[in-house]
C-alpha cells in the first residue's frame, strides 16, 4: 500500500507538497509538480477523486461487477442500470467475477485506472469491504452490509419482508410444514429472507425447517431432493429464488408430486422465466427496475460528494400470486 | 472522417510528417511531433494500432459487445469468454447495446479510446459493417456476415447442420407437418437453420411451412399463438430458439395439447434451462464453449495481425435427444 509519504521520497518533496499537488493547492512549483505526478505513476498510487480531477476529465463510465453473468436476476438489475445511465449521458461496463476474488480486484483497479465515474457492485467476497474503503471513486453495494459506509452507499430490497411475505403466504393457503431452502448466508438477502421465514414461522405457530441452497438451479437440483428426504411432511417450500424454484418443480415432477395440490411452492425475485414456466410461479416481486435506477443515481447525483454518511436505502417488495400456490379446500 | 491530412493542416505539419510520427519513424522535430499527437487528441482521430502502440501499451481488455444482456445464450458464450482471456491475462469488458446503432457505436469508440486489445461483437445493426472497417482494433464477429473480411474474423456454429439435423429429426419421429418459427432474417443464424430445415423437408418430401419469430421468450408466445391458428395441422414444430420452444410449451399447456404425443418440439442452442424445464427439450446444442475460446483466441493469437485474410470459422453443432420429442409407435 503506497503512503503520501512514500510519494514524497520518491519526488524529492515533503508530503506536505504531495498533499498540496493532490488537493489542487497553490504554492507549488511546476517541477516539483512534474516530479510529483511521476511518482504517482511510478508507484501505482491510487490518488483521490479529487487529485484525479486536477489532470484527468470525467469517463462518463459506470462499472457494473457482478459474480455471475449467468444469474437472469443480475442481468436485469443491469438492464435498468444502463437504461438509467444512458438517460444521463453515462456508459456501462459490465464486469463478471465468477466469485474470485481476484478477478473482482482487477476489475476495480481497471475500472479506477480507466476512470469510471463509479462502481455498482455485489459480491461475497470478504475483501470486498477493503476494498470499497480503498476505492478512490464512489461505490454503490447491492446486497450487502458495508460497514465503511461514507465511503459507498447500499441498495437492498427488503429482504426481511419478502421472507416474511411469503412464508406468511403459504400459512394462508393452508400449509402446515412450510420448508424455507435459504439462500447462500453470506449475503445479506439469504440473512434476512431467513429471518423474515422465522418471524412468520414464530407468529403463525409454524415449526421452521430449513435446507441450505444457493441462487442458481443446479444448486436447486441437489438441495430440493435432499428437501423432499430430510423433510418428508413438507407441504409449502419457500425456495431461495425463482431458478430453484423451478429446480424444486422439476424434481417434484420426477417424483409425480402435483403442484399446488399436494406441494406448493413460492419462488423470489420474479424474474421473467416465473411467467414463463408452466405452472407460473407464485414469487416474491423485487423492485429491479428500481434498484438499478437508484444505484446509478446515488453514484452520478449530488450525493457522489460522499462526503456524508450515505444511508442503507431499502426498497418494498410485493406477492405474486400466480399457480403455485392456492387455498386449500 | 478525420483524414491524415487534416491532422497535418490542424497541427502545421506535412502529411509525411503525420505518417512519421505515426509508424514511429525518427527526423521529426519534438515540437512538431507534439503538435501531430495534440492535433489526433483535438481531433478524435483514431490512429491505426501500430501507432496507437508508441505512445500506449496493450491494455489487456477485450470487449464484448452484445445486443441483450437477457439472452441466456450470449451470457453462456460471454463466460468462455471470459474465462479463455482470463487464462490468458485478459479482463474482459461486456457492453450491452440493446439492439440500438447509437449505444453500439458509442462502446465501439469507447473500447477503442481505452486502448482496448479487441472486440468481439454480435449486432443486427445495418451500420456494424462500416464501424468494422474502420475499427482501428482486432474485431471477432460472431453469428453475422461481414464482407470486411481482412478486418476481421468470424466465428459462427453451423446453423445450416442445425436447421438440417433438427428436422430430420423430427421426420423420424414419424412427423407429418413440421413447422418452423423461424429466427430474425437478419441474423445469419435466421437465414441458415431456415435453409437447413428446408433442405431437410425437400429430402423427406415434407411441405415447408414456418412464421416468423425472434429468439426471446415474449416473441415465442405470439408466435407461438399465431402458428397454431395458422398451421391447425402441426405435429412438430422446430423454435427459433430454447426460450422460444419454452414459450411454444406454455402455450401447448394452456391448450391442452400434449408434448410429445400430440405435438413435438424441438428447440435450439441447450442453453442449461433446457434441461432444467419440465420436460427437458429436445435441441440442437451449439458449442458455446469453443464459440468463446476460439473468438478469443482469434484477437490475442498471431492471428491478430490481421495482415492476411480471416476465414469464417464455422464449428459442428449436435442434436441432443431429450423428452419433447419420441418416435411415434
């Protein structure tokens, strides 16, 4: 990690002139300038937004990293990105992880050298957070706690309240053992959808009962078999998104279980595919057209100055009722 | 169009002078060469890469420059992609234009001014042929003709096999009148299956009868509607594509009509939901994996000297057998 004082020694300059150059103060010599600069180049040094903005004019780029360009929720998050942002002038480039975290970290240090205007990230990387208080250009977090907050802001649905919606949902219809597959623990959405399943469970005298499981429907495959095993009484699963729930449907059917009538299921994020598979799945609504347009706003909007403390912004969710669910007779 | 000779007039210069300082040749004064590289900044002027490369190193990004960030097919290819530049160390940049000319041209020249190392592109906009041929950088074209062949490469699979194997298929499933919703004319992809499957229905004396159709699911339900009403007697149908033969499904169900013993289906590209869905789909698989291993190959290869003329790279495609279609007893 390259310090102001490492600048210095290398310009030949006190760091209090490094610190004048990078804030755009006067009092400088031009050669002492020069040399200044050179070092930063030499080492690397990531300056600050500010210090970019004396010798560098804005990308008008936005970065979008995401952990899968295979995840259709993801891809329609950034859909309402790019409609946002082209709306204001801006571009977006789309960078996909694959969950490594190495790759996550060269795609921000390619986005900062590239000069984007800002970074919508998710991620469960556990060097995300320094790297988002490192970050020398403004961050907006999906999905996830930042605890180094005046440095990026976090856009979430309510994940609390899907999880509770839908459990809630399925206790209408008459379900007496409701299974929750929970999502990946590491991310907040898995955290609050579970907590939201258990407040329902809690509220509505249900014992809860939960499988681990990821997002994406290979995982769905093997976590709904391992389900219908462990918890042979089950007759309400709250899945972890839409493409396990359709996992779910398709071992149910294996098996010549009939939905809704003998096993109902609620899926979450109502991506498209939810109307398009037969049965239509009953699911938890986020508001992606509207996460997406917040995100680039929080970035290109007078709230990029960062230099107050960005709220956490939480957004409402709502119940589809489609056919994988009905009231019991 | 900047030309050579502007730059010379802007910058007070010969155009000899320009061509110098751009292949990297010396007997150029330093005042007068900072004058030529301030002209190509003032200008826009897009130097070709030899010139670019004296005064900018390889940036070691590609770009992938798509129509719809929705298409779970070009994700599929966007991952190998990736992981090909990756092993390789190459990051990789997705752009998605959503079919629109301004969008693409404004990626083309961003990737270009970030010095990018080349860009794979799939595009149905007419203007793509012409930002190709002036494209200072390498440029893979996937599933498109592009007559500037000496610009760049093309990487296709083997629509025309496709079309052939999945009709005959269904002619041996003892089909009597197969009808295709074909795919946009405008994509080679269209153009090609359509003439593989009439190829196979003039071998097995079967009447050729198709419907338009996009490769997106909400295309697939109307057309799917519209082919039903207009082709009452269909008892195999080849879709454009797997989302469409999805949609072709949904439609079947809620009319009733039983996959396969009423009506086959055969779909197109074994995107994973193709055996996710209930039932899994019968469809030609495209090798998705070699598609991107091999565009990429293509631009960081010694192929990328593009000195010599590109050929088309046309790759074998499979039929895969699943349960929307069985042989009739």
């Amino acid at each position: 990690m390259v310090k102001i004082r490492d600048i210095a020694e290398l310009a030949k300059v006190s760091p209090a002139t490094v610190s004048r150059v990078l804030n755009g103060r006067g009092g400088v010599s031009l050669s002492k300038k020069k040399r200044v600069l050179a070092a930063i180049a030499e080492t690397g040094y990531r300056p600050n937004e500010i210090a970019r903005s004396l010798y560098k004019k804005s990308s008008r780029i936005i970065g979008y990293v995401i952990p899968s360009i295979l995840n259709i929720f993801l891809s329609e998050i950034g859909r309402a990105i790019e409609e946002e942002a082209f709306d204001n002038g801006y571009k977006v480039i789309l960078c996909n992880t694959d969950e490594s975290p190495e790759k996550e970290s060269a795609y921000i240090d390619m986005l900062v050298s590239m000069n984007a205007d800002g970074i919508i990230i998710i991620s469960n990387n556990d060097s995300l957070e320094a790297e988002v208080r490192e970050c020398p250009i403004p961050v907006v977090v999906l999905d996830q706690k930042i605890d180094a907050r005046h440095f990026a802001a976090s856009v979430q649905a309510d994940n609390f309240q899907g999880g509770y919606l839908a459990a809630e949902h399925l206790v209408r219809c008459g379900c007496r053992h409701i299974v929750h597959m929970r999502g990946p623990q590491k991310y907040i959405s898995g955290v609050e959808r579970f907590r939201g399943y258990l407040t329902a469970c809690e509220k509505y005298r249900r014992e809860p009962a939960y499988i681990d499981c990821g997002y994406d429907f290979e995982s769905g495959l093997a976590c709904s078999r391992e389900l219908l095993k462990r918890f042979p009484e089950a007759d309400g699963i709250l899945a972890s998104s839409d493409m396990t729930a359709l996992s779910l449907y398709k071992v149910l059917c294996e098996r010549g279980t009939r939905v809704p009538d003998e096993m109902m299921i609620v899926g979450y994020d109502n991506i498209r595919l939810s109307t398009l598979s037969t049965p239509e799945l009953t699911t938890i609504a986020q508001p992606v057209e509207k996460i997406g347009r917040l995100a680039v706003k929080l970035l290109i909007g007078p709230a990029r100055s960062r230099t107050n403390c960005q709220p956490v912004s939480i957004l409402p969710v709502s119940l589809k009722i489609r056919q994988t669910t009905k009231i019991k007779p």
